[in-house]
C-alpha cells in the first residue's frame, strides 16, 4: 500500500517538474553543450562543409595578445562599472532602509526599482540622446554655467560607463537595501548608547551586516557587465569594442561560429571562476 | 544636530540618484515630442513623428509581434513555472537541492552566451532562426523569474489550511483547486507579468535567434540606431518604456516585492 502510495507521489512531482526542466534543458543546457561541442571544429557542419576537431580556436586566444587585451578590458569595464555603483548605490540604499520612514520609504523603493525593469536597450538609447554633442547636457550646462563648455561625451569610454551603471544600479540598491532592512535598529541604538560614534557603528555593524548583500549585488552587475556587447556598441561607437562585441561579431558578422563558440566559452569559464570565488558569501547572503 | 544633517544630505543623495534614473528617459520622451529631426532646441511641439510612427508598418509588425511573442511566452512560463513551484514547495524528495540550483544558470549566465548557444543548438537540430526559436529562448528565461515569485508566495502559505480541508474529506486535487490555489493566485499573476516584461523587454536572445526582416521590436530598434538616429525611434521608445513601467507597476502590487507588508 505504502509503495502504491510512494509511486503514485513520485508521478505526480515527475508529472509537475518534467515540463519546466525540460525546457529548461533543451533550450539552456543543450545549447551549451552544444557549443562547448562547436568550439573544438575547425568548421560549421552543416551542408558539405569539411570539418575536423581541432583546439586551433583556443588557441587563436592564446596565439595573439588582441583577444586576451579584450578580456582584460572587458573584465576592467565591470569592475569599475561595479565599484562605481557601490559607491554611488550603497549610501542610497541606506538612506532608503534607515533614514526614509513610512509610506513613502516603499514608494521612493518601487521608484528606484522601476527602471530596471522597463527595457535596458531603450534606457541606453535615451543616454545617446542626452549625451551627443550639441545636445540636452551640453545645451543644460552652457544655460546654468557662466562659461562655454563643450561636452561631447558620446562615443567615449564615459559614456559606456554611465550607461552600465544606469542599467545596473538598481541592482545594488536591491540587494544592500534588503540586506540594511534586516539590521536591527536595536543594535545600533546600542552601540549609539554605549557612545560609538557614526564611523565606528557603519565599520563594525553596518557593513558587516550588509555585506552579503552588497557581494551579491556587485556580483549580478559584474557578471552581465563583462559580457555586454550592446552597450558598448551604442554608447562607445569606435572606442566600444571589447570582448563581448568580439563574440557577436562572429556570429551576426564575420560568422566564424567556432571561433564565437571558443570566445564565449572562455567568457563563460571567467564568469564561472567568479561565481564559484562569491559562492561562500552569496551562500551566508541566503540564510 | 549632525543626525539630521547627515539625513538631510542622504535625502539630497537619494534626489540625485532618481534625477539620474528617470532624466533621460524624460528626456527622450521630451524629443519625441519635439519637431526637429536632429533634436534641435528649442523645443517645438509637435505630434508628427508619432503620427509617422501610425504609418510605419515595419515597426507596427516589429510590436505585434514583440506583443505575441510575449503573451505566448507568459502563458507557457506561467503554467509550467506553477506546476515546478508547486512540486519544489511540497514535496520533499532527492535532488531538489539540485533542481533549485539549475535555476540559476539562466539567470546568471550573460545571455550573450545563452544567446548564441541557443543560436548554435537551433541550428544545429534543424528549428534555425525564427519566431519559435525566439519563444523557445524567452520561456527558458522567464521560467526561473515565474518559479521565484510564485515559490515566494508559497512560502507564506499555511500548510494546516490544506490539513483542514483533507480531514473535511477533500481528495488531494480539490485541495490543490480549491485551497492552495487560490492562496498562491496574487503569487501566479505576479509571476506572470514579470514573465511577461522578461519577454516584451529582451533584446540580447532575440537578437541572435530572430530572423533578418521578422524581429522583435527591440531588435528593429538596435538596428535602426546603429544606422542612425529617427524621431520615430524616440516615439516607439517612449510608448514601451510606459508600458513596460506601467505592467511592472502592476506586478509590485500583486508581489510584495517592496519588501515587509
């Protein structure tokens, strides 16, 4: 009886579960293998291409410095884009978890948030309006300032910068709110009492307390960061080529798609790498 | 004395940071109103390039189907998403750990790599570019989103009311309709509009797996810009950020995603 039971309680979570996983498998964990598979042929095999298996696109990384120097600059990219939104997030974060009380706190939280969720590619392309040449930043400054400036920060590595972290700093202000949220007020009316002043109570409570979440957000911009193509691309103009715009060129330009496949894995191992360096602390951040 | 200093000075920062959020979008929505093609100030009103926008048929298409593909990604995600909830959240078995890990990938991996090893894998079983490739690609990641939600709900869900309505003799489905459901409902909806905005708002997925002259919206969108700039952009532009702003607004009212309620 206790079997029939058993069984029947296996269908039924294999009857919910199979559908989801499924997709989940022929549409993400397929398609990697199928692209670690792809990065080690010579060519496309499709048609009646010749192709072998070969590690010469991995090599191709390692052959010329140009696509290590990519890397490195795509890797440099998010970490500024990362440091500059902590920086600019955190103190925001706070001053909506501790400062701000009441009603308007979820309000002015929603409002923070809301962008994130409406479409990245049209936030990028409203920055290109503010930012060309002769254009609302400039015509703005030349009506407050008492001097001509000239700003043209369009196509510059800038203007990819504050694009990124207009994308991504709701983010960071996401995960540190959740986590200052948590802190007990209680705590730092303790430390206020026994007369710790502002520095120390933010150096050994506040931060402490608050730093799983903080990783955890630095971590979900880095990640998307290193691989952007697209910002870059309409932001940067001539000066926006980096790694991730190597990638898309393979595939929707030069279309070597061994090549692309070798890249993006190597992409993928970097992200991985840091993933698995932020797991002990995103881990602390769940609990 | 410096408490409220210091306070005051954080609301200033906080000020600053939704000027820098919101200034551009209102700037590109100020533009779409403006007659000159080159942005020229001053400002000029006009409604023309909405009313070229009316005309353009490729951008019409672009949205239908953008809005299509969309719908038919929620309801996918939606319903799967449920039933892989529901599974997680009550039953215990091995692996689950597991499960609830491969959720992740999706999520976490830039989908310029998801992207173009979907791209790849379409390919390669024959399905190519195309508008099912491109539903294919969404639901995979709009499925996690759904999951997340609808598990958060459930979390809140009082496992005695299911007990209660067994001992009063309800077989396990009546008590999946009528008890669990409908507690988890605000859950579902909420999980179904943020599948939706994944969806309506991907650009990178859709740019790989969306043929040439058949693509969304925001793919028509990144390749007029890299051509150059048109007015009508700004006007289409403006109409999905409202959209996609006002389905999220939506969303928040169904979630409690604000944090403690």
């Amino acid at each position: 009886m206790s079997t029939v039971l058993a069984n029947q309680e296996r269908l039924r979570i294999f009857g919910l579960l199979s559908p989801a996983y499924l997709w989940l498998t022929v549409a993400i964990f397929l398609p990697l293998s199928a692209m670690l598979y792809f990065s080690f042929l010579s060519e496309v095999p499709f048609g009646d291409a010749e192709w072998s298996h070969t590690t010469e696109n991995y090599e191709a990384f390692f052959q010329t410095s140009t696509y290590a120097i990519l890397l490195w600059k795509s890797i440099r990219l998010g970490l500024i884009v990362t440091l500059v939104s902590v920086l600019v997030g955190f103190p925001c974060a706070y001053v909506l978890a501790k400062v701000i009380k009441g009603r308007s706190r979820e309000a002015l939280f929603l409002l923070v948030i809301l962008p994130f969720w409406s479409n990245s590619l049209v936030r990028i392309f409203s920055w290109a309006i503010v930012l060309r040449g002769n254009g609302v930043l400039e015509i703005g400054l030349n009506a407050v300032l008492p001097f001509e400036v000239d700003v043209n920060l369009m196509f510059s590595t800038p203007a990819i910068v504050i694009g990124l972290v207009h994308s991504y700093l709701p983010y960071i202000i996401l995960t540190s709110y959740l986590a200052l949220q948590a802190i007990d007020d209680n705590l730092i009316d303790a430390a206020r009492s026994m007369s710790a002043n502002k520095l120390t109570i933010l150096w050994r409570i506040i931060l402490p307390l608050s730093l799983p979440g903080l990783l955890a957000g630095a971590v979900l911009i880095f990640v998307p960061v290193v691989g952007s193509f697209m910002e870059p691309r309409i932001l940067g103009g001539r000066v926006g080529t980096y790694f991730g715009t190597v990638i898309e060129d393979q595939f929707v330009a030069v279309y070597n798609w061994p090549l692309g496949a070798a890249l993006s894995f190597i992409l993928l191992a970097v992200v991985l790498l840091i993933l698995a360096v932020a797991s002990p602390v995103l881990r602390r951040a769940q609990t | 004395m410096s408490g409220t200093f210091l306070a005051r000075l954080g609301k200033l920062w906080l000020a600053l940071i939704l000027f820098f959020l919101y200034a551009p979008i209102f700037v590109m929505a100020f533009m779409s109103f403006n007659a000159s093609q080159y942005y020229q100030l001053p400002f000029e009103f006009s409604l023309k390039w909405y009313e070229k926008l009316a005309g353009n048929t490729e951008i019409i298409d672009a949205a239908t189907r953008s809005v299509g593909i969309a719908i038919i990604t929620t309801i996918i995600a939606t319903i799967l998403g449920t039933a892989a909830s529901v599974a997680l959240f009550r039953f215990e078995f091995r692996g689950k750990r597991f499960l609830q890990v491969m959720l992740f990938p999706p999520i976490a991996i830039p989908w310029l790599i998801t992207g173009t090893a979907m791209l790849i894998f379409f390919f390669g079983i024959g399905l190519g570019r195309g508008t099912p490739s491109v539903i294919i690609g969404h639901v995979a990641l709009a499925l996690p989103y759904v999951i997340v939600v609808v598990s958060a709900r459930l979390a809140t869900f009082d496992a005695t009311l299911e007990e209660a309505a067994r001992s009063m003799g309800a077989d396990g489905w009546t008590v999946t309709r009528r008890v669990t459901l409908p507690w988890i409902s605000s859950g579902i909806i909420a999980g179904a509009l943020f599948a939706f905005a994944v969806s309506f708002d991907q650009f990178v997925v859709s740019y790989f797996l969306s043929e040439p002259g058949d693509s969304t919206l925001p793919v028509l969108i990144y390749t007029s810009i890299r051509k150059g700039f048109t007015p009508e952009i700004n006007a289409i532009s403006t109409i999905i950020i409202v959209v996609s702003m006002a389905v999220m607004l939506v969303a928040a009212r169904f979630s409690n995603f604000g944090g403690e309620r």
